[in-house]
C-alpha cells in the first residue's frame, strides 16, 4: 500500500560541511618542531610519507576485521556495516511526481547471490 508522499522543502536551509585541509604549511611546521627527524624533508617528502601511511592503515584495516589501533592514541579504525532498512530508501523524484511514497528497487545492487 502506498503512503502519502510529502513533498520536501527545497528552500529549507541546507548544511553544509567546512571540510579543512590538513597538509598545509602551518601542518608541515609544526611536524618539524615535533619530529626533529623530519627537519630535512621538504614539504611533498613530508606529504608522501603521510599519503603512505595513509595508505598501510587503510590496508590493515581492511586485512583485519576486528579494526586496528592507530598510533599516538589517536583511538581505533575498523570497518563496520549496518543492516538494510526494513521498507528501502525513498525515491524522492517518483515520490514528488506520483504524490505517493515509493521506495528505490536496486536489484542490481544486492550482488549475485540475490539474483539467483
């Protein structure tokens, strides 16, 4: 049975996220003044090594299922899934056109073992 579908305000404010770029000067100072082992490097050495080690940990994490623990104490990192909603997502643009609520059918999205 399909519900009344409510039409959302699209003049209604909108968030939005300041996202901050953290290799920048003040960034590649202040690991200077910290690890004295990294006064010699230049800026793109010092962004490669961070790029890298970017790289290992998303490795690990990946490898891993339990998550691993980031150095520093900056916490743990582990990769997490949630169950699909009971009814499915809406399909805004079907919704506004039928005035009814209809949810999306990505059938192709549930891999090949749903397909069969």
């Amino acid at each position: 049975m399909l519900r009344h579908f409510k039409h959302p305000d699209l003049k209604a404010p909108r968030f939005r996220f300041c996202s901050l770029q953290l290799l920048n000067k003040s960034f590649y100072e202040k690991a200077r003044k910290e690890h004295k082992d990294l006064a010699a490097l230049s800026d793109a050495a010092i962004k490669e090594v961070v790029q890298i080690c970017g790289t290992v940990i998303q490795d690990m994490v990946i490898e891993q299922r339990d998550g691993v623990e980031l150095p520093e104490q900056l916490g743990f990192l582990f990769i997490g899934s949630t169950p699909a909603t009971k009814h499915g997502n809406i399909d805004y643009k079907k919704s506004i056109e039928l005035g009814k609520e209809v949810r999306h059918k990505n059938w192709e999205t549930y891999g090949e073992d749903f397909l069969y």
